[in-house]
C-alpha cells in the first residue's frame, strides 16, 4: 500500500527581473492622474487582505474534509471490519464485502485491505507499524478524479483499512468560498472607490474646479472676485482649506488693490493741488467706503499732541475742545505707541489694545496714526457698522491710506511753505531793493551834515542828526540782510572762496565791536592761530563772525566777557565765539537757526533775528557747518567748522567729534 504520494517538481521558476529607471518612474508618476494614483492602493491591498482571508477559509474547508476522512478509516478500522478480515482469507469475498460497505457510505468512494504485504510489495512492514500508530492522509488520483486517502489501521491486525474519499466535494466548497470571497473583494472595492471618488470629487475636485474656474476669469481680466464658500467641512486637512485660503488671500489682493486706488486717488489730487482740507476730507470718503466702514474721521493734533479738531467723512469741522475724553485718550495713546490701536467700540468705557492681526475681528473700531512724519500730525479712527467687526485688511488699508496721507499733506504743507518762501523772498527783495535808495540818500545828507560840508551845527544839531545816521546804518544793516536772505532762499547768494587768513579777520572785528562791548562793560578777548587757513568767501566770513560776536555782547551782561577762539587742523579750521551770557532757554533752542525768531522775549532792543539764520546759510554755502550748546544762565558757544585751504569741500556731516557733547560751564573771569 502506499501511504503517501511524493510528487516532485510544481511550480518552479526563476523570479522575473525588472529593472525601472528612474526618469521613467518620474514620468509615470508625473503623467498617472492623482485618482488613479489614490485609488491604486486602494485596490491592491483590498484584493490582498481578502486573497489571504479566502486561503484561511480553504484551509480551514481542507482540515475538515480530512477530519472526516480519519474518523471513517478509524470507524471502519474499529467495526465489524477488522473482525471480518480477520475471519476472512479469500481476497475476493473481502473485496465484495468492501464495496457493500462503500455503497452504504455516501462519502466513500473505496475501501481497501492489503494483505500479503510481503508478496504484493503495496506495504512494507514498517509502513505498517508506521500505519498502526497514526492515520495518514494524502492526495492522489484513481481514473482522473482527485481522492484523499485515509489510512486507519485495523486493531490486533498487520492490516490496515485505506478509505477513499472524493475531493470533488472539497474543490466545491473551496470553489464556493473563493467565489464568494472574490465576490465580497469587487463589492468592497467598488464601494471604497465610489467613497474615494466622492470625497475626490466633493472634497477636493469640486473646491479645484471652482478655483480653476476663477482663476480662468481672473485671467481675463477679473479683479474683484472672491469665491463662493461651499459646504464641505472645514479644517481637515491642506487639500480641504485650499479654497478656503484662496477665497482670503482673493479678498486680500481685491483689498489691497482698492487700497492701491485709494493712494494713487489721493496722490493725483496732491499733485492737482488739493487743499488739505480736501485732501483729508477725500481719504476720509474713499477709505470708509473701501473698507466698509460705518464712520470714518480725522483727529488732528497739535504740536503738543493737543486735540485740535476733527473731520469726518462727508461732515464737517469739530472744534477740539468738544471732542469726548475718552476719545482724546484713545487718540494720544495711539499717537505715543505710533502704531494702530484697536478697541471694542467708542464709548466712555471702551477696551483698547494694541493691534494686532488676529485680534482684528474683535474690535469695533481702529485708530491708526498717521506717522508718515517724525511728529504724527493726526489719527484715523475708522469705525465698523453696527453689529460686525473690523476686519484685519481693513486696518492695513486705514494703515496704508494714513501714510500716504501723511506724506501727501507734508507735500502739501512742504509746497505751501515754498510758495510762502518765494513770496517773502520776492517780497524782501523789493521792499530791500526800493528802501536802499533812501536810505544811502540819508546816509549822504547825515554825513555832509555830520561833516560840516553843509555849514555848522550846534551840538543839539549833531546829536539829532548823529541818531539820524545810526539809525539809517541800522535800518541799512537790516535791508542788505534782508537782500542776502532772499539771495541765499532763492540760490542766488554770490560766493567766491579763497584760502582766508581768519586771524586778522577776527581781529579786524573785534576792533570794530571794541567801542560797543566797552559801552556794555563786556570785555572781549581772542586767542588766534595766526597760520589758520580757512577755504572762504572774506567778505562772508567777516560778516559771520561780526554776527556771532555782537549776538554775543548783546546777550552778554556787564562784567562779563567774550572770547573768541581760533585754531586749525587737518580737517580744517574751527572758530569758536564763547560767552558767559544769559544762555538760550531750553525750549527756544530749536529757534536759533530759525529766521525771524526772538530766542528771548525778555530782551530789549532785539533785532529781526537774522543774524543767526544768515550765519549758518553762510557757513554751509562755504561748505562748512555751525553747531552751538548752550545752558541758560552759564553762557553759548557757538564753533563753526570751515574747510582748510587744501581740504575737500565739507559736506554738512561733520567730523568725528566735531560740534558733540554737553553744554560747557563758561564763567566770569
């Protein structure tokens, strides 16, 4: 008997080989659509998993068909079998005996007993004993059907019972099962390609289709488009958000382009000549339409950060002083922080806080200052309407339209004061060029008078007509100042340098104010480097430190004194004009450059403060420069820097350490 039949071979084979490049990979991957390459997966590990879950259950099929293969051979090995074999000994009656038994059994198809194991060479004694211990089961086929074998031995036997069963049963049931197994693999598969496909095409498709769609119109020529939002859930992933991002930054480039129009609005009306007041009152308009605003208005400030008035959009003026408390407050804080503020709402008690992008959508009003200058001049307060909030672009674009704003009325301001300057140069030249004429006929008669040339005068004559000639020399000191103002403003100032020897100009001056320092009890001192060079117009120098040094004595009380200082260097020559005068007031310093300024009220018999003003558009026109400290009640030094006779034209940076530090302490000697 065999107990099993050993096939050799099966499937063999070499495994295939195949060897990819990679820029075919790349072009595969490029050109495969992102479904496919979704759904793909999808697929192979689906008909994977069920592959694996159908071999389970053929296996599990196979372990039964054999279990009832061994319980058979045991219950025929365990009957009447063995009892009848062992009576019987012709070979033929055990066959007939054999096929009774396997028409009654439906699931056996044969049922033999070798004997004569020797003999017939079908078992082998220790096939037997192998038999006689354990059923052994294996595959073979009688006459093309496939069988199972079950080999049950026969107790207190050499024999063993062989029962035969068909496997056409076994191939059904694993026929069915993978049946069904493939079945259930095409039916999953298609429901999670139809759930793939519809999160494709609700999720992600529709959302690209919709953009494509816009983008197609934006590139025709579409500005103001935003998308529409759909119904897909928000906040799952990137793919998910991608619309919802695009509708923002759709609405930020329409915002920002409303924003560009709004500037470019206000620039075209400044360039037009635009009033200010019409200029604010038009940004006003267009900002709060632009972004949506329920109110929009102007708070303008002074100087001292003081409230002057406000305007409105398509209103009028409102005096400062009417303006609520709590809105001034909310004014000057955003001033000082020269950055938007935000706040709840207008109102006595409204929260504010600093701005903040996020924080946009909670505020119900902006104040955004307009810091397009050193000093903010004002603040837009930008207002939402009732009930919503202000958005983040729409403080960019209050931002974007105080700047330009800004610079549009410092523009405005900066041509109005040419203007102004030009009239007044125009105007001073005039009035200079019609007054000198009288004024050098006086000074002709004073002196033929003075002189005796016209006959003689009592001394009550000559002291009237002595007031007369000073007065006509004052009145003429004015008016040549007034023509060089005009010159210097409108860029016309004469000027030829030449190496200077500054210390016989200052010493040529300071005998000149000798007598008028003496009438005030001022004494006057120098210390002069007599080699000091100084690249200069003469007549420009002389008159800048005739200015500093009576400026000096004037400021100067008896007893006190002004020295003058005088050294060169590399870089140059430095003058210095030093006295313990009563100082410039902290808070008149920034005037004392300015024309026509009074540095102190208390003083008596002020000039038209040219001086000063004069002096430093000197100093620069000889490209040098002109810095001063001072401290009120311990004196001013005023130190001028010229360029030297073979040093380059000074620009108006000064050198390293040049005009810096502290007032100095300047005492009586």
């Amino acid at each position: 008997m065999i107990l099993a039949d050993r096939r050799e071979g099966g499937l063999q084979g070499s495994p295939v080989e195949t060897t990819t490049g990679s820029g075919l990979l790349h072009s595969l991957d490029r050109n495969i659509p992102l479904g496919i390459k979704l759904i793909v997966p999808v697929i192979v590990v689906t008909i994977a998993g069920t592959a694996a879950f159908g071999l389970l259950l053929a296996q599990q099929v196979r372990q039964n068909i054999e279990g009832t293969g061994e319980v058979n051979a045991r219950h025929l090995a365990d009957s009447a079998i063995g009892a009848f074999v062992a009576q019987q000994t012709n070979p033929s009656a055990v066959s007939y005996s054999l096929l009774t038994i396997v028409s009654d059994e439906p699931d056996v198809i044969g049922v033999w007993i070798p004997h004569d194991v020797g003999r017939q060479g079908l078992i082998d004694q220790s096939e037997v004993a192998a038999a006689t211990r354990n059923s052994v089961t294996h595959d073979r086929t009688i006459e093309g059907e496939p069988v199972l074998e079950t080999v049950g031995p026969v107790p207190n036997t050499p024999y063993a019972v062989v029962v035969m069963t068909s496997l056409r049963s076994e191939s059904a049931a694993i026929t069915s099962t993978l049946v069904w197994v493939a079945v259930v693999a095409i039916v999953i598969s298609m429901l999670e390609i139809g759930a793939l496909m519809a999160i494709l095409e609700f999720g992600v498709v529709k959302r690209i289709r919709r953009i494509s769609g816009v983008f197609d119109s934006f590139g025709l020529g579409g500005r103001h488009i935003r998308l529409q939002e759909g119904s897909e859930t928000a906040g799952r992933d990137a793919l998910f958000n991608l619309a919802r991002r695009v509708d923002q930054k759709m609405l930020e480039l329409s915002e920002r382009e409303r924003a560009g129009n709004v500037i470019s609005e206000l620039g075209l009306l400044a360039l037009q000549g635009a009033q200010p007041a019409e200029l604010t009152r038009k940004a006003l308009d267009v900002t709060r339409q632009a972004a949506q605003l329920d109110r929009c208005f102007l708070v303008a400030a002074g100087p001292d950060g003081t409230i002057v008035e406000s305007f409105e959009a398509g209103g009028g003026q409102t005096p400062g002083n009417r303006l609520p408390i709590w809105l001034g407050a909310l004014v000057k804080a955003a001033m000082q922080e020269r950055r938007p503020i935000l706040a709840d709402g207008l109102g006595q008690d409204a929260r504010y806080w600093q701005a903040d992008k996020e924080d946009a959508g909670r505020a119900g009003a902006a104040f955004v200052p307009l810091a397009g200058t050193p000093d903010p001049i004002g603040v837009m307060v930008g207002v939402a309407p009732p009930g919503s909030q202000i958005s983040g672009i729409a403080v960019s674009m209050m931002e974007a339209v105080a700047t330009a704003l800004s610079e549009s009325l410092q523009r405005s301001e900066a041509e109005k004061a040419r203007h102004e300057s030009e009239v007044k140069s125009k105007a001073l030249a005039t009035v200079s060029h019609e007054m000198r004429n009288p004024l050098n006929a006086m000074l002709g008669f004073s002196n033929l008078l003075l002189t005796g040339a016209a006959g003689s005068l009592n001394d009550k004559q000559m002291s009237y007509v002595q007031r007369v000639d000073d007065a006509s020399h004052h009145l003429l000191g004015l008016v040549n100042d007034y023509l060089d103002l005009a010159r210097v403003m409108a860029g016309s100032l004469p000027m030829q340098p030449e190496p200077v020897a500054v210390g016989p100009e200052v010493d040529g001056v300071l005998e000149m104010m000798r007598p008028v320092a003496e009438a005030k009890k001022v004494a006057l001192r120098s210390e002069v480097a007599q080699d000091a060079v100084a690249f200069a117009d003469r007549l420009r120098l002389r008159q800048v430190v005739m200015n500093l040094v009576s400026n000096a004595i004037k400021f100067t009380p008896a007893r006190g004194y002004v020295r003058v200082e005088v050294a060169g260097g590399s870089n140059g020559v430095r003058l210095s004009v030093i006295d313990t005068g009563v100082g410039i007031p902290a808070d008149r310093q920034h005037l004392v450059f300015t024309e026509f300024a009074q540095l102190r009220a208390d003083t008596k018999g002020g000039d038209a403060g040219l001086a000063l003003a004069l002096s430093k558009r000197f100093v620069e026109a000889m490209g040098g420069f002109i810095r001063f400290t001072s401290s009120e009640g311990a004196g001013t030094i005023f130190d001028v820097w010229l360029p030297g006779e073979r040093s380059p034209r000074a620009t108006n940076q000064a050198p390293d350490g040049a005009g810096e530090g502290k007032p100095k302490a300047v005492t009586a000697a």
